[in-house]
C-alpha cells in the first residue's frame, strides 16, 4: 500500500464509502476517518449491515481497487458545496458548521465525490486489496450526542501489505486470548455485576492476588520511608470548593447530603492527605514527610466508557503525598523514580516517560507553573531519564511526570505519576516552621506508583495471561494424589507447603490423575505435585508445570525448599 499510510487508511474509508453508494445508494454518508489500525465510516441506512453486507461491500471495494480510479482534489464555495452536497444531509450540516474563511474542499474518485479535507493517495489502485479487511459494525450517534441518531460505524483494518495485516490479525488473536474479563472469569478472580456497573467484585483469589500486590508495595514504601495513613471516603463540600475540585473536576464527583448538607464521595486522596499534614504544626526537621495511603475512591464515568478493571467507577489508588522544602524537591523526585523502577522491575515492566504541562483548565499562577515545569525538567534530566514533552497535559493544579509501562504484547500503559504541586500547599495555608524560625510554605508531591490497584491487576492478567509468576499466583502448587490410598501423604505435604507459607490444595476428587493434571493446568497453577504410592513410601513426589512439563522426581523436601526459595525472591 503505496505512499502514506494515514493517507492510505483515508483513501479506504472512501473507497469502502463509495462501494457502499454503488451497492445500497440510498444510504446517507456522515464521516469517515483514518485511525489507528484502519479506518471506518458512519453510514446512516434502512440496511442493518451484517456479515453478508460485509462481504459484499468488500467485493465491491476490490473491483474499485483494480479500476485504478484517479482521486482528485478540489474546491468549492460555500453555496456551490450545498448544492453539490444537497442529498446528504450529514455533509450539509458539517459544510454549515464550518468557519466561513475556511476552505471547502471536495475528492473525486470516478462517480463518488465527498467533502474530506485529505490527504489521500493519487489512485486507488494504490491500495493492495489484500491488506485490507473490513472488521465489524457497531452503533456510534451522531457527532458524539446520544440525543442524535444513531448511525451505523462500519470499521475496517489497512495495513502496508498483507503480512503486516496478518500480524496485526494475529496480535488481536493473542490479546482476546489474554483478556482479563475473559481470564478473570474462569480464573475465579473478579466479576462485574449488573447490580454494580463499574463496581468490580473481587473473589477469594483475586484478594489473595491483589493483596500479594499489596505486600510487595507496603514493604517497598516502608523501606523508602514511607509512612501510612487512611482517610474518609466521604468528605464536606467545602472541603473540595476549597481545594480546587469542584470548580475544576465536579463532572466526575459523586454527591449525597448528611444532616442538610453537602458531600463528596472522594475522586481522590489529595484533599485528605493534606488534612492530615495540616493537623499539627511541622518543623523543618519533619521533612520531607512521605504519606502513602491505598485509598477507595469513586469517579463518575459514563457507562459506555467502562471496561473490565481498565475504566472502572470504584477504584483503590495508591496515593502518596510528600510535602517538603524546595531544595528538597530533586532528590525527591529521583526517589518516586527510583521506587517505580524498582516496584515495575518486579514485573519485568519498561516504560516510557512523559513531561505533561499546563492544561488550558487549570489553577495558579503561570510562574508557579512555570517554576515548577522547570523544576520537573531538572530533575529527569539529572536522573538521566529520556522522555518527551506532552503539552497541556497536566493535572489542573500542577504539571506532572507520566509513566507509561510497555506489556508483553508492545501496548502501552499509563500507570505511575508525579505531580509537582504549588497550589493547593498555598489554597490550605501549609507550613512549617524554618530554622530561622519563620513560617514557610511546603511544597507538595502527588504520586502513585500502581495508580488504579484493579487497573493494574486487569494489566497484569494479561500481562501474564493469566500465569502468574509463583509468588503472585493465587494457587501456587496443586498437590495431586494419583489413588485414594495417597490421600494421607497428600494432605500431610500440603500441610507442610501451607506451614512454609506457600498456598496449597489438594485434589482428592474420585477422578483420574489426567483429568486433575488438566484441571490444575487450566486454573494455571505454576506447580503440580503428583503422589502416589511409590511417593508416600520414599517420601517423595513427581513435579510438573503448568506448561506440561515433567521436572521428574524428588524428595519432597528438597521440592518445598525450592519453591519456598522461588517465592520468597519474587522471581
């Protein structure tokens, strides 16, 4: 697929809009842009397009291919668009909504014409048929507003040749066989209720992973020196008026009355955090002062937007506040970097980092903002990090330092931050007292390491496809006895396994030993331990992995040795 690809994607949404008009001429075209794998067009039509419309517009699109139709650009005025336009009522309303000093442009490409500003390739027999396939068709209203009709999107992949299609078809293959929702389930994890959309439920097994998740930050966060603290889910109005939420986040923010008067739910922990700093008097010594908190908080999100654990509306974050001096601002944020490496290193995770500056809705002054960009800067660069610059990003009360971890499937995910605060140490009168005795303002740090817990367990079930490493794995060894008459020796070694800390079950369902091989196999417990009546009487058992592999036999100490070792490291 010669040339651009945008441009290449672009110029196969029209084809693909064109094969349309030839086939069901009576339909409506609304837009039809070029996106990240592909492309897709809104149509509006008596037609419901299934899988044989599908096939069909295909058909079509590869005859328009071979015609080698030449697109040509060109331009109209504003009353000669209209009336070009006047049978589609879609293009109408967007020639309409343009600026009148702007440019109505117009392609051509044999009988079709449509309004689209470009760019696309010179022919269409530039396009390889091949590398093309269209995908799926779902509901999508018009310009975005659920008071509007509803259209019909109709996407479809474009890639240079086949063999990038192919891939590309392929990686779909493996991430829907990673989905967490789909892993979550069978797994025995979590689930998302229709009596709480957007509330996750977490299972026996997902506790045990999630707190293992949360063992291994309380422990880095403790050795960081990190103390932590725990505060209301539900706080006075004023309280986010007074800090800047209400004015600047209230379309995310649930509310509810107590006693005649306004609360919030909390969509984050900052406020609190800072009630806490603010409820004794700090000397200079004190700081810097790291307050880490795994706090519940609640966020308004639109039901179309919820996904699995990735966009939920109840989330644990793991917040922490440091307030310090400015000259201690470096090597605090050198610290947060070096605890994300360390945390992220855990899972084998790279990342990327983004600098995101001052959003257009924000509050202070611009110097604040400026200072404290500058300062963010400083300390990448003397950390040696690279990253780029992300304008108008930030937070609405301080710019931040974003880190996006890479899977083992090349997606990206953003996770960690740091935000540099000025503001809301100023809106809440912080201090401290100097050693020259004078009151000073702190400055504050906003950070999370994990961000959203069940985010970044959703991530890590696909991460992992659902094969944990042993120490974060739910069940870790499945001790399987080959008859009855091994039951004992089974529970007497699973006891031990439990007693060195590592969790245990034993299967003594009346089944055959492949049946409970393959049943530990697809819960993907990392280890099976087969017993039978060789074992119990040397005191042995016969290894297996959940890959399918026979680690052979060994004396059952040696074994629980090893795999208290394994866990214990994290590996």
């Amino acid at each position: 697929m010669g040339g651009d690809l945008q441009a290449a994607r672009h110029s196969a949404s029209h084809v693909m809009a064109q094969a349309i008009k030839r086939l069901y001429p009576d339909s409506k075209l609304a837009i039809g842009p070029a996106i990240a794998d592909g492309f897709y067009y809104d149509i509006d039509s008596d037609i419901t397009f299934g899988e044989e419309q599908l096939e069909a517009i295909y058909a079509e699109m590869k005859k328009i291919i071979k015609e080698n139709l030449k697109i040509e650009r060109f331009e109209l005025s504003r009353k000669d668009a209209l009336a070009l336009m006047k049978d589609e009522p879609y293009k109408l309303e967007l020639i309409n909504d343009l600026p009148e000093d702007e440019v109505i442009s117009f392609y051509k490409q044999g009988e079709f014409t449509d309004l689209c500003a470009g760019p696309h390739v010179s022919h269409t027999g530039r396009l390889k048929a091949n590398a093309i396939q269209l995908r799926s068709v779902t509901g999508a209203y018009w310009r975005g507003d659920s008071n509007r009709k509803m259209l019909q999107r109709i996407y479809g992949f474009a890639f240079a040749n086949k063999e990038e299609l192919d891939a590309h078809l392929n990686f779909l293959e493996e991430a829907k066989k990673r989905d967490h929702r789909k892993l979550g389930r069978e797994l025995g994890l979590f689930a998302l209720m229709e009596e709480g959309p957007g509330f996750p439920f977490f299972f026996p097994k997902g506790m045990t992973l999630k707190n293992e998740l949360l063992k291994l930050w309380r422990e880095l966060h403790q050795k960081a020196g990190y103390m932590e603290i725990s505060t209301p889910i539900i706080l006075s109005r004023s309280l986010w008026e007074r800090s800047g939420h209400w004015d600047n986040y209230r379309e995310h923010m649930y509310t509810t009355v107590i006693d005649e008067q306004d609360f919030v739910v909390k969509p984050m922990n900052c406020p609190g955090g800072i009630l806490y700093y603010d409820s004794e008097p700090h000397s200079y010594r004190e700081l810097p002062l790291r307050v880490a908190e795994l706090g519940i908080v609640h966020r308004h999100e639109l039901s179309g937007v919820l996904h699995g654990l990735m966009r939920v509306r109840e989330f644990t974050q793991d917040d922490a506040h440091i307030f310090m001096t400015h000259e201690q601002i470096p090597d605090e944020i050198k610290g947060v970097i070096s605890l994300i490496d360390e945390f992220y290193g855990k899972f084998g995770f790279k990342y990327h980092i983004e600098l995101s500056t001052m959003p257009e809705k924000h509050i202070g002054d611009v110097e604040l903002w400026d200072e404290a960009t500058a300062t963010l800067q400083t300390a990448l660069n003397d950390s040696g990090k690279d990253y780029v610059i992300n304008e108008g990003d930030g937070a609405f009360y301080g710019p931040k330092i974003d880190f996006h971890l890479e899977d083992c499937l090349g997606r990206t995910w953003q996770c960690g931050t740091i935000q540099l605060d000025f503001n809301l140490p100023n809106r809440f009168d912080l201090g401290y007292v100097s050693a020259d005795g004078e009151k000073r303002r702190p400055v504050m740090i906003h950070r999370v390491v994990i961000g959203s817990v069940e985010r970044f367990i959703g991530i890590l079930i696909e991460h992992y496809a659902g094969a944990f490493p042993l120490w974060l794995a739910p069940l870790q060894v499945a001790v399987l006895p080959i008859t009855d008459r091994a039951n004992d020796y089974a529970a007497k070694i699973s006891a031990q396994l439990e007693a060195a800390g590592l969790r245990a079950e034993t299967d003594v369902r009346n089944e055959k030993i492949g049946f409970k091989i393959r049943a530990a196999q697809l819960q993907k417990i990392p280890y099976m331990l087969v017993v039978g009546d060789k074992e119990a009487e040397a005191g042995t058992v016969s290894v297996r992995t959940r890959s399918g592999g026979d680690l052979g036999v060994s004396a059952f100490d040696e074994v629980l040795a090893k795999l208290k070792e394994e866990s214990e490291s994290r590996a």
